[in-house]
C-alpha cells in the first residue's frame, strides 16, 4: 500500500521538502492540537445533554410544508438551541439564509425611529454596510433611511473595545450596542468570550435596560461559553457556520431574551404570526446531525487554523492570531506583500478542494462589498465558510483570511499546494 507521503508526491506533485516542512510544524503545534481536543470533549458533551434533555427522536426529523404549522421539529432545535446557548428563546429557520440576514432580523427587530445603535467594534463586517446606510448614497430600507441614528466607537490599537470613549458615547437616545466578535475584514485578535463579558458588564452597569447584540458568526464552539453565558441579550449567526457542522445547507438562527426573540421572528415572517409558522422542508435532520457534530468540525478547523498560523509564520509572513495565542473564532488572518501573491495564495486553497478544485477564482466584484474580492470556495454547499475558504479584499493590506475545514487533512494539503505554488513563482524559499 501507499503511504500518505507517497500519494501526496505520485498524486499532487508535493515535493519531499514542502512535506517535511508540513511534518516540521505538526511537531510545533501539538500542545495546541491538545487544547483544542479537549475544547470538542467539552462542548460535544454539552450539545449531547441538550439532546437528551429534549428528548430528541427520530420523529422531530421530519419536516413540514406550507405554513409549517405544528413542526415539532423545528420546535424541538428552538428548544435545544436554547438550551446549549443558556438562552430563554431561539429562532433557528431556513428562511434566515445567511449571517447577515440573521445580523439584519436583530437590528431592525428592536431599532425604531429615533432610536440609537452604537457599534462597539468600529466599522462592522463589510456586508451590513447597506443594512446601517452609513457608506452608501442609496439608503432605501437601511436603518438610516428609517430614522435610526448611528454611532461607531473605533477599536483601540490593541484590538480591544474602548470602554471609556463607548460609555461615554451612550445616550438616552442609545438603544441597542453591537459587538462583532470575529475580526471580519481587521488585522486584529478577534474578542474572547472575556472581552465581552467585560463589555456587557459594565454597559449594564452604565444603562441597565440597554440591549447588547453580539454578532456570533464564525464564533461558535470555539471557547466553553456562549455570548448569552454572560449577558448578551441578542445573539446571532449563520448554519452555515459554525453550528451547522457542514451538513446544514442553509439557515440562521437568532437567540437570546424570548421577547426579543419574539420580535425577531415577527421581522422574519409577520407581527402576531411570527415563530408560528416557518417549514423546515425536510432538512430538520441535516440541521440536527450538523450540530451534534458541530464541536469535532469546528475543532478540525481550529487545528488547521494553527497549523495554517505555524506554516505560514515560519515562511516569513505576518500572522494573526499566532499559532500558540489563544482563539475566539475559525478565522486566520495571513498578511502578504503584494496583490499577486495573495491572488496565488488564494487559487492554491481552490486547487486543494474536494469541489470545483479545476476552477481557478478572480477577483470580482462581489455584492455587498467596497472591494473587489478573491474568494477560494470549493465547498459542498454555496457560502459555506465552516468549509474551508479563503477570501480576500483586493486592497492594501493584502490581507486574506481563511476560515474552515471539515477535514484537516484537507487543509493540510491546500497549505502544501499553495507552499508549492509559492516556491515555483519565486515568492518564497524554503
């Protein structure tokens, strides 16, 4: 039989020196891999008691149609939602079909006119530019155009949340505070779990009747707690995530205080109907299985985020977070020098996909955002970033950020095609 050197060499023309480097970094990592092995126990555990605790069956796997009327179980992953999210209520549908739509449910659910909302994290993910109405000339159906009034609080250089300048920005006017947990499109450690306790804390403590937002995507099971462990009133993110485990092939969810919740599912469907109605087409089970296996992906993605940090670190580029520093979320951030390097990077995660591996991606200019963007997306389902991607703004810094992988073997080997790639257009030197 072939040994797993042998077909990296004979099938994917991996040079020897490429797989040592691989092996190199392994060996550099291993206590990391540990940590984040026993993450999954813990959070494969919890997942496993709300299961049980909701009786879960074989029943709640069929779906319904139409109205969706009496869906026990879409009922039933509310109610385990809810539960692994120490939350008092969750709407996870279908029709929510991305984390900005879920992002989106939440502000305009509790926002009115006149009301304030106040990013904490600086100028959010690129996408709900068009929900606020800040950056754009055309503000139809954004909150601005609704008469919500709008701050942002710029992050300190440490990447930390400016506590004083965001007290001191609240108002009687200040209804809602957004915290993006993940890094988005910044060259910063994104927020622990810690940090937002923090936050939430002593937002409470300034205005107690203040509703705080965490935006979740990409933060899912990657710490012990949740954003509603410690005081998030709303939280939200995207199935196609984190807790979808790559076996969701669509929706969102949002959780957090039932009445908020209530709201939340009035925006999505109608006031007075609200969580009521909402099929669940026959994918209740993909939902489920997703997240019941949900702690094992979110960890192969973590491990191929550290080795990604170690590899790419050790060949002279800036990295961030490091491999050995501590992490909120699946996104790894890679600084190169220049665009065409990037643009290589990026093609060369594409050439490792199990899907459309023969396709090589461009920069385009994707909906939603200012940029061009490169994106490596060779993935069962359309957007789904708990597999492994890589995308990329077209602007200086070159920047990409790469999140995902069902399999860290996976990643393993897109690493040492784009090594590969990098070395025969004279990038780097090993």
């Amino acid at each position: 039989m072939m040994s797993s050197e042998n077909i990296l060499i004979e099938k994917f023309n991996i040079p020897k020196d490429v797989i040592f480097l691989l092996e190199k970094a392994e060996e550099d990592v291993r206590e990391e891999f540990k940590k984040v092995e026993r993450l999954v126990e813990k959070n494969q555990y919890k997942i496993l008691y709300a299961m049980q605790k909701n009786h879960l069956s074989d029943i709640h796997f069929n779906g319904t149609s139409g109205y969706g009327y009496g869906d026990i179980g879409r009922d039933t992953i509310e109610k385990i939602y809810s539960d692994i999210f120490s939350a008092e209520d969750a709407l996870v549908r279908p029709q929510i079909v991305s984390g900005t739509h879920a992002i989106s449910l939440c502000l305009y659910a509790v926002l009115r006119p006149n009301d304030e909302l106040i990013s904490a994290c600086g100028t959010p993910y690129d996408t709900l530019a068009d929900v606020i109405g800040k950056e754009r000339d055309n503000n139809t159906g954004s909150l601005i155009d609704f008469g919500v009034t709008y701050k942002e609080i710029p992050l300190l250089e440490s990447g930390k949340i400016d506590i004083d300048k965001l007290l001191g920005a609240i108002s009687d006017k200040t209804k809602m505070v957004m915290i993006q947990r993940s890094k988005g499109y910044d060259f910063r450690n994104s927020l622990s779990i810690n940090d937002i306790k923090n936050t939430i804390e002593k937002i409470k403590n300034k205005k107690k009747d203040l509703i705080v937002f965490v935006d979740n995507c990409y933060g899912e099971f990657t710490e012990e707690l949740e954003p509603t462990d410690v005081g998030a009133d709303l939280v939200a993110g995207s199935l196609i995530k984190n807790p979808g485990g790559g076996l969701s092939p669509t929706g969102g969810y949002v959780i957090g205080k039932k009445e908020l919740v209530k709201n939340a599912a009035y925006r999505l469907y109608a006031p007075g109907i609200g969580k009521k109605v909402g099929p669940s087409l026959n994918i209740n089970r993909l939902i489920l299985e997703g997240l019941f296996l949900s702690p094992l992906i979110v960890g192969n993605a973590l491990k191929g985020a550290i080795i990604l940090s170690r590899i790419m670190e050790m060949l002279g580029y800036d990295v961030l977070p490091k491999f050995n520093e501590s992490r909120t979320d699946i996104v790894q951030a890679v600084r190169f020098k220049t665009k065409e390097e990037l643009i290589t990077f990026i093609q060369s995660i594409q050439k490792g996909s199990p899907v459309d591996s023969h396709v090589v991606p461009e920069p385009w200019n994707m909906p939603g955002y200012n940029d061009q963007v490169i994106m490596a997306a060779g993935g069962f389902i359309q957007g789904a970033s708990i597999e492994l991607s890589a995308d990329a703004p077209i602007r200086k810094p070159y920047t990409a950020y790469i999140q995902g992988g069902l399999s860290y073997y996976q990643v393993k080997l897109s690493l040492m095609i784009a090594i590969n790639n990098m070395i025969e257009k004279g990038f780097i030197k090993i």
